[in-house]
C-alpha cells in the first residue's frame, strides 16, 4: 500500500494550485469560420462600380486563411501605403436591378491579448505616424480641455491609464441618438455619448496630444455565445505604445458597457474578435478618386469617382465555431 506523508500531500497540493492557477491565466483562443458578406444596392444600372473590401490580416493575436470567396469578378489584391492593410479591389458592372453581391469566408483562430505586443509596428516612421493627427481625431483643441486641472504622471502606463479613466468617465456607450459613430473626437467631446470609434478617437487624441503613440484598429466582435449566428456591426479598439514596452491594448466602449472588467479592458483584449484593418484617413490600393477613407470595415465603393453612400451597403456577416 502506498503511503504519502503531510509533506508529499502539500506538494501535490501545492502544485495542483500552481498548474490551475496557470491554466487560468493562460490566453484563451477561440477558432472560427467568418463569412464577410456585403451587398451594394440602389445602383445605377450598367455602370462599373470599383469596389474595396479589407482582408482581415494574420498577426501576433490571429491567423487567418481565406478559404474562398465569391465575387461577380476576378479581384485584385494590395496594400495601403500607410499602414499595409491588404484589400480586395474590384470593378464590376452593377446588375439590371443595379445590385452587386460579395462574399468571402475566412478560417480564423483569434487569440486573447494579455498584455504588450511587439508584432508589427516597431519601425520609426510608423510609430511616428501614429503620434500625428488624423482629420477626425485632433491632437490639440476641444479633447484636451478634457485634461484641464488635472496633473498626468510622468510614467507612460500610468498616463495613458489616466487618459483611459478619463475617457470612460466622460463618456457613455449610447446609439440611441444620431451623430455616433465617425470617430469624431471634437464631437465626442460635445455629446458625451458614442460607439467605439468616438470612444477610442477621444483616447487617441488625448494619448497622441502627450507624445504616446496611438493606433485605432477596427473589426468585429464575434458574439460569445458558442456555435453559429450572424455577426452584427462593426467594433474597434485602441492600442497606444510606452517607449519601450511594445503596444498595449484598450478597449474602453467594452469597460463602459461592463464596469466590472474596467481593469482587464485596460491591457488586455478578448478573442472574441477579429481585426479587419488599422488606421484612418485611408488612400486604398489602388488609390481611390474620392476623399481618404476615415476607415475600412465595410466595403468602400466609387461611381464615377464618387463615393457610394453608405446606407446602400448592408453587411450580413456570419460565424462559426470550429472544434
């Protein structure tokens, strides 16, 4: 019979804690199927439409293999100048009924981000970008009257932590009126009220206006629910960068709607996500005719080198999971 004593028990004990307590803390991950789907409606019939759509990227925190899509065309594929995003370009004649439909269907393992990254972003130059403004998004004026009174410690984590709070106090996650949604930190600043892209435009501001590098990255949230179902609207989230500590990430519309994961939101990023592209004030590849593109999540299209209102594309986006 196999006797252990008091000392091999506690050991045991002891290490059973240390291997469930770093099971716990572990990053999750999460593999699933996601179906991008869009269709341009309201079109004037028999013209050419040039269209873009975003391929979602693989990095540190997803790998991401298409599988196939489904165009009315043969597609090209390129990148932004700027920030490397890859796109499908496209220029297809608008049916009788002046529709276009487009599909592609990605296999995706998305990863929980704990923490700093250093996967991509590290050269000078493209740090140095994400210091500067965008059009909506000012590194001076209105947002850093946010900041008046108040003292900002000098270390960056804990700055950026302070710009954070301040963002989350003043603003609430409310769609029930119109305005939101353009990511406009001026207008943030006036309504008190926005969806992600107003939130984290505000923190971007406020980060890049003290010299901490911010970058706006935009995707969709995929519902927590395990299974399959249809992925509505878009989401976005921040990262800024300590000098020497890689990129951390934010999710400050997430801690708005659940108080209780303020902390983790703050460092930290479900995998119940996927990233579609970075930045704004996008020129496509190839460059479009019409204005930068503030971002990139549903397809941009042009007509004779004018956008195509937004309103005429709907999005019907699927997921599922993958054992």
């Amino acid at each position: 019979m196999l006797r252990i004593g008091f000392g091999g028990v506690l050991a045991f004990l002891v290490l059973t804690t240390a291997r469930m307590q770093a099971a716990e803390e572990a990053p999750k991950s999460r593999t699933f199927r996601f179906t991008y789907a869009a269709t341009l409606s309201g079109l004037p019939p028999a013209r050419n439409v040039r269209i873009w759509l975003p391929i979602p990227p693989t990095t540190a925190e997803q790998d991401v293999k298409l599988l196939y899509h489904t165009f009315p065309v043969k597609a090209d594929q390129g990148a932004d100048p700027v920030y490397g995003n890859k796109m499908f370009s496209l220029e297809s004649p608008t049916g009788s009924d002046g529709t276009i439909h487009l599909e592609a269907t990605y296999l995706v393992t998305r990863r929980e981000v704990k923490g700093a990254l250093n996967d991509r972003d590290t050269d000078a130059d493209k740090v140095k970008r994400f210091l500067q403004p965008d059009t909506l998004v000012p590194i001076d004026g209105k947002p850093l009257e946010l900041l008046k009174g108040k003292t900002l410690p000098t270390d960056t984590m804990e700055k950026a932590r302070v710009l954070y709070d301040v963002v989350n106090n003043h603003m609430k996650y409310d769609k029930s009126k119109p305005g939101w949604g353009r990511g406009d930190s001026a207008w943030a600043c006036d309504s008190h009220f926005g969806n992600c892209t107003d939130f984290h435009s505000l923190f971007i501001s406020l980060a890049r206006a003290q010299k901490v590098p911010a970058r706006f990255e935009i995707g969709f949230s995929i519902p927590t629910r395990k299974g399959m179902g249809e992925v509505t609207g878009y989401h976005c989230w921040a990262f800024f960068r300590p000098s020497d500590k890689g990129w951390v990430p934010v999710d400050i519309s997430e801690a708005n709607k659940d108080p209780k994961l303020k902390d983790y939101y703050f460092g930290n990023l479900t995998a119940d996500r996927i990233t579609m592209t970075t930045g704004r004030d996008l020129t496509l590849a190839p460059a479009q005719k019409g204005p930068a593109v503030n971002f990139l999540v549903a397809p941009y299209a042009e007509v004779d080198g004018k956008p195509v209102p937004a309103d005429r594309i709907k999005m019907k986006n699927h997921y599922e999971d993958v054992k």
